[in-house]
C-alpha cells in the first residue's frame, strides 16, 4: 500500500492512497468463490455453478463490497503510518480499481486534530472567593419566597412602585401598527422593569380605566430588529390596579415547601442546606471558570471547521432551533451568529482538556464520583433511586465522568498557580456564577 499525504488549507489533509491490484484481485476472487457456495440459479444446483457464470452475476457486487472493506481498512492503516488524528469522518473519492489487474486508487479528504503544547500552565493566576451563608442571606431568601408567593388584591388609586398594573395597549410607528406592538391583559409591576422606561414611566400615578399616552424609543440594539432605533407611540388602557399581600411566615407557608412539621426553623434548616450546596458548586465554578478562560486564551489553536460545525448543530439542537426557526436560512443564519464563537471555543477547550488528561494520565476518581452522585441525589425526593438510576445506567455516568476528571486536573493546575483569596458574599458568588 502507497500513501501520499497533501497538506492544504488549515487543517485540511488529502490522502492519496493506493492498494495493488493483486491483493484487490485475491479478495474479489475470495468473495466469488463464497458466493459460489450459496449461489441458487435456474439449470444449477446449490453450489454447482460455474465461476464464470458467478463472475458475471455477482462480480460487480463482489468488487464493489471489497472495495469498500479495503476502503476501511486500508484508512485506518494510512493515518497510523502518517501518525495523523482525524477531527471527523473523511470523505472519500475512489479513482480507480474497478477492472481487474487494476490498481485501487482513492482519495480521503479530511481535517486533522491540531499538533500543539499547552502553553500558560506557568502563567496560571487564580482569585479564589471565600464565603459562607449567613443568616442575613436566608432571611432575604425567605423573603423572596414569600414575593414568589404574593397575592394580588384589588384597589383604587393612583398605581405606585411595587404595584402591578394590568393593561391593554396598541403601538404605532409612523401611523402604522407593528407585530408584537398589541396586546391585552397584560400585567405589568412598576420598578420591575419589565418594560422600556419610557413605557413603564407613563404607568405611574394611573388609576383604572384611565387612558394615557407614551413615546417610546426603541434602543439600536433592541432584539426586535424591525423596531429597533425607531420611535413608537403607545396608547395604553388602564384596567386595574392592584397591590402586592405577602404571605406570613407561618405553618401554612412553611409547609408548601415540603417541610412537614411547619417549622419555620425546620424551614430555615432546610434553606440553609440549599444555599451551602449551592454556594460550594459556585464557589468551585468561580475557580473553574478563571482556569478554563486563561487555558482558552493562553493557547490561540485553528481548530477544525468539521468540529465546530458539529459543535454549533448541538448547541442549536439543545435550544431546539428547530422548533423555533422553521426556515431552514434563517436557522442557519442565526446558528452561525449566535453559537459560532462559544462553538469554537468549547472545541478549542475539549481539545486542550484532552491533551491535559493524555499528559496527566487523569482518570475519574471513583470516589469522586460516588460523591457526585450523592450529591445529585440529595436534590430529589428519592435520593435512593436516583442512586440506583446512575449505577445502572453508564451513559448518564458520562457527563459525571467529564465533571469529576475536569475538577481533578483543574486541582492539579491549581497546586501549581498564583492564587489569591478574596471574601465574598453568599449573592456575589451566585452572580458570578450567572455572569
């Protein structure tokens, strides 16, 4: 076998690659000679035909199905002689090799894994937040959970911060109304910012079935791109006004939580643990995060186009796309937008992850992972069937596999790096891990 490798554009890579005619000759005479066996024809019996006759049946199908065989076989040899690691299946071309004494001749087009050595692990500097949950912060989640729970009631006046109006409105631009610019019933709670503030502005100080005016303008990078930049003129209906009753903090409250004594302090236990399972996951977010960033642009690698137009189909699937954008352009055209530059860096990164895991031998902890486990399962009712669900199911095992070995090469590194330690709050940390 003959191999010739063409280095082209970026990583792109065309192997030439050619089998002789004797060794293909041989395996089609090999495959006549099985289907010879089998072969039922009218005027011959099971096995009796002549070779010729087979030949002149079966032999293109016989050729065609070697080639094939001695396509993959003959590959999987080309890239281990030319130590090269493929990014994607390679698309093949046949040349020649479909007579006889001929020899088989084809082309594999394919890209390749870059060749590189991760740079910055000496260069590593980490701040890493120290923190707890205080008492303060579960009081302000109680808190939310009762707002969570608020109860509208009904009354007259002039509508204030805090209050929640319901609305009919109709917009115009240049005299015209614009998709999305009407609706009805809809509630709206001032300070919440939940619409633009000059739309929100002309809310206050209105009572029911009031009327009023406003002018809104629309920001240049507003997301409704028709309307963005321009200027629309709202008239909105008042239809009532309402004011906000929180639930006191009692049995009745406690217990839609699923804390059955109604304890408030069972409560507070119950919150408590929550927070600190979530600050420690943020915490070690935080850390991770600042380890990947540097990695990323520590190592500035051309990735393989094929990987990253994988990449952005899965993240595009993961927000079912499909659904949403039905015109196939305009799909790709938002795919390409939105997921082009985080596709290309979580390729880079698996890249450079994977070269870190080959360099430091890393495989995943055991115990380590049993502790995730646990740790997952402590979120459900059932923490025993959840258990059960991973111990019989080694796919859903993968992604806790990924996890545990990224935090144990992300503890390697760190043995090494600058860290900094810096006190934070319980809110700080959460907002981090959200940014």
């Amino acid at each position: 076998m003959q191999v010739k490798v063409d280095i082209l554009e970026g990583l792109q890579r065309k192997l030439t690659i050619e089998v002789p005619a004797k060794l293909v000759d041989k395996k089609v005479l090999q495959g006549l000679k099985k289907a010879q066996k089998s072969a039922k024809l009218d005027g011959f019996r099971k096995g009796k035909v002549p070779m010729k006759v087979v030949q002149q049946r079966y032999g293109a199908a016989v050729r065609q199905e070697v080639l094939g065989e001695l396509i993959e076989t003959s590959y999987s040899d080309a890239i281990k002689q030319e130590k090269l690691i493929p990014a994607a299946q390679p698309e093949i071309k046949p040349v020649s090799g479909f007579a006889e004494n001929e020899n088989f001749v084809y082309e594999a087009m394919l890209e390749v894994v870059p060749e590189f050595d991760v740079k910055g692990l000496d260069t590593l500097r980490v701040t890493k937040p120290l923190s707890e949950v205080k008492e303060a912060d579960i009081d302000r989640m109680i808190d939310t959970l009762r707002q969570q729970a608020t109860h509208w009631k009904v009354r007259e006046g002039a509508a204030v911060e805090g209050d929640r109006v319901t609305i009919d409105f109709v917009g115009k631009i240049d005299g015209e109304t614009f998709e999305g610019g009407s609706a009805e019933g809809v509630p709206v709670v001032l300070g919440a910012k939940q619409m633009l503030p000059e739309f929100e502005t002309a809310l206050f100080d209105k009572q029911a079935d009031q009327e009023v005016t406003a002018t809104v303008n629309f920001p240049e990078d507003y997301h409704g791109k028709e309307v963005a930049g321009k200027t629309a003129e709202f008239t909105i209906s008042v239809k009532s006004v309402e004011v906000p009753e929180l639930p006191e903090v009692d049995s009745e409250f406690v217990k839609r939580f699923g804390v059955q004594d109604g304890s408030v302090e069972s409560l507070k236990q119950a919150i408590r643990d929550n927070m600190e399972r979530e600050l420690q996951n943020g915490l070690r977010n935080h850390v991770n995060q600042q380890v990947l960033k540097h990695l990323v642009e520590s190592n500035p690698v051309v990735v393989p186009e094929g990987m990253v137009a994988q990449e952005k189909e899965r993240m595009a699937h993961e927000q079912n796309l499909e659904q949403s954008i039905e015109d196939e352009a305009q799909r790709k055209a938002v795919i390409e937008e939105r997921f082009d530059k985080p596709a290309r860096r979580r390729v880079l990164l698996g890249l450079i992850m994977s070269k870190l895991f080959n360099t430091h031998k890393i495989e995943p902890d055991v115990a380590r992972v049993e502790a995730q486990i646990k740790k997952i399962a402590l979120t459900y009712e059932d923490p025993k069937e959840v258990i059960e669900h991973y111990q019989n199911n080694p796919q859903a095992l993968e992604p806790i596999y990924a996890q545990v070995m990224e935090e144990q090469l992300i503890d390697l590194l760190l043995e090494k790096a600058e860290v900094t330690e810096e006190e934070k709050t319980f809110d700080e940390v959460m907002q981090a891990a959200v940014d």
